[in-house]
C-alpha cells in the first residue's frame, strides 16, 4: 500500500464482510468454470479425488 503509517494502513487494509462474499462467489465461480471445461475434455479422471468432483451435480 506504500504507507508506514499504521492508522492509513489499518483503514485501508481491513476486509469487509462483503469483499469476502464477493471473493468467494468469484473463487466459486472460478473453481465451476474449471471444473466444466476439465469434464468438457473428458468426463472421467483415475485421480479418485478429480472424479469424484466431475460427477458432482
């Protein structure tokens, strides 16, 4: 943030609660996508853990 002030840099450094909703819904949203285009290649996975989230609904 370029400040050494620590009051500027508590102010503008605190996470809200709604940039968190926000980066989740985004990491979500994310993590979806990806899992789609990786089904859209192939529907199946022999890494257990990869399957197992490609069938999820």
């Amino acid at each position: 943030m370029g400040h050494e002030d620590s009051p500027v840099q508590a102010r503008y450094s605190h996470v809200t609660p709604e940039m968190r909703r926000r980066l989740m819904q985004g990491l979500t949203e994310q993590r979806q996508e990806a899992l789609d285009a990786r089904r859209a290649l192939s529907p199946g996975s022999s890494v257990a853990a990869l399957d197992a989230l490609l069938f999820k609904p």
